[in-house]
C-alpha cells in the first residue's frame, strides 16, 4: 500500500496494492499488521459501517465531541467526494478542509484521526461508502458542522441541490460549533 500525507496533519490517502487480471481483482482492503507497519499506527477497530446514498446527497460534517471516532473510510459502488475539516483548535490547520476523490474504481482510502469533522457527497447514480470506527456510536456526543458554512468555502463538486438530513441541514457554523483543544 502507498500511504500520502494530506493537506490536514493526521489524515492520510491510502491507496491499496490492487492484484487485477482478466478475472476481476483482489486486494487487502485493512490487514492490521500492514496498515501498522505502513503508517506507524496501532489501530483497534470496534464497528464497521455501511451506507448507500443516491447522487447529490450530502452526508456530513459529523463528529463525536467526546469517544470521537477515529474512521478508515473507503466507497465500494459509485463515486464520491469525501471532505475532513480540522477541528483541532491547536492545529495550524484549525478550520481548513481537505476533499478527495473516492471511487469504486480508485479503491483508495482515507485515515481520518481524532479531531475532525467528517463528511461526503455523492456523486455517481447512488454510492456504497464503508467506514470501520475505533469507538462505538454515541448520538448523544455526535454533533454536526454545517456542510456549507461560508467561513470554510468547501468546494463541494455537486450537480445541483444537495439532499439532506435534518440534522445535516441544521448543523452549526464553525464560529458556533464545539471543537477539539
């Protein structure tokens, strides 16, 4: 695997060693021992989850202010784009987002630490997005950054109006929300 640091200190594109002949293709998707040896971390995943979502739904900007989840997240069907902004408030990228293209095709992965918000649009037909978590759900410590805050400019590439959750709909500006110290 080729692990890339990104733009935001912590988060890291992982692109998989893919095995493709005229049968289709195989490659390790997460082997604990690799990833270890490739990033220098140690990391005990304790839930897996799986979503499907249409074109142009936005899902995101989540986060856990307290049992924060760290997230090794990858697309299994269709195309995204897949956005982490840093709530680190002693980070010197506080405040800044960084987006990556994730697709069936690339097979490629993205190492989302402690500290940041999370979250994608949709951008083929519909997209199955898988994310393994180092701690459990807990809604009541769950919150969320409004995907279109003026103050982080993300440049979302969507077609059209977003589709979105209530709560995606009403989350908080930067200015406003709760961050990491």
């Amino acid at each position: 695997m080729r692990v890339t640091p990104t733009a935001i200190g912590g988060v890291l594109l992982i692109e998989p060693k893919v095995f493709a002949d005229e049968r289709g293709f195989f490659f390790e998707s997460y082997n604990e021992r690799a990833f270890a040896q490739a990033t220098g971390i140690a990391a005990k995943f304790v839930q897996d989850n799986h979503s499907r979502s249409v074109k142009n739904t936005v899902r995101g900007l989540h986060y856990q202010i307290q049992q924060p989840q760290v997230k090794l997240v990858r697309v299994v069907a269709g195309e995204t784009f897949d956005v982490v902004v840093d709530l680190r408030r002693n980070s010197p990228t506080f405040g800044k987002w960084a987006g990556h293209y994730l697709t069936a095709e690339n097979k490629n992965m993205v190492w989302i630490p402690a500290g940041l918000a999370h979250g994608f649009a949709v951008l083929s037909d519909h997209a199955d997005f898988l994310y393994k978590t180092t701690d459990y759900w807990a809604p009541q410590h769950e919150r969320t950054l409004l995907w279109n805050d003026p103050d982080l400019a993300i440049a979302w590439p969507l077609a059209g109006e977003p589709i979105l959750a209530a709560k995606d709909r009403a989350g908080k500006r930067l200015s406003a929300a709760e961050v990491f110290d």
